[in-house]
C-alpha cells in the first residue's frame, strides 16, 4: 500500500531505506501496480525539464492530474516530482524532510503525465 511511503525520510539519492521525489514516484507507481520504467540512475544527473523529456518515452501529458498514478511536476524551489494517490499527491515535504500528502486542488504543478498503456 502507498500508505506506508508516508513518513519515510527524503535522501537525495535514496537508499532503500529513504526516498527522493524520483524514488518515491516509481515505489508508489509499482505499489499501486502500475507499469513503469524502474529507477533510472542517469536521471539523478539531469535537470527535472531533463527528467521530463525522458518521461516523454513513457508517459503522455495531461492537462490535469485526476488518476491514481498520474505523475505531477510541482513547482517550487526546487521544482520536484510527486504522484497522484487517492484524490492527493504524495510529496516529499521539505519541511518534515519526509513523504507526505496532500490533496490534488492544495499544491502548485506545474506539469501532468499519466504512463502510456502498453
């Protein structure tokens, strides 16, 4: 269940045992059972436009995130990925330095993409 990504720690790089936005997307899109490309270790050397362009292999973009699994780039500084997940956005909270939730309509985003089915 993504339940259990709430409260796990941020760590850039993750480790298995922390997350980062990009982890913590792809560990919530495999617990939801959602066909997805894995972690990728080049893109920790790309910018998140970067990060996006590569998506563009696996995702379309949408106009509005509204499904379970639908990936979001939100705004901030600096900007990071989070996933649609009952209604909301898991997300790393950069004050709790942890996963967190929040619904879809109290968060900025930039950016919507849902996986291409296969």
């Amino acid at each position: 269940m993504c339940s259990q990504l709430i409260g796990k720690r941020y760590e850039f790089g993750s480790n298995g045992h922390t997350v980062d936005c990009i982890s913590m997307v792809i560990q919530a899109l495999d617990c939801m059972k959602i066909r997805n490309p894995g972690l990728k270790p080049d893109w920790y050397g790309m910018s998140p436009f970067g990060i996006c362009r590569e998506l563009n292999a696996y995702t379309d973009r949408i106009k509005q995130p509204s499904y379970d699994g639908d990936i979001v780039l939100l705004s901030g500084e600096p900007i990071a990925f989070g996933v649609v997940w009952q209604q909301g956005i898991l997300y790393i909270n950069r004050m709790a330095m942890a996963v967190d939730w929040k619904p879809i309509k109290s968060v900025s985003i930039l950016r919507s993409y849902r996986m291409k089915k296969t």
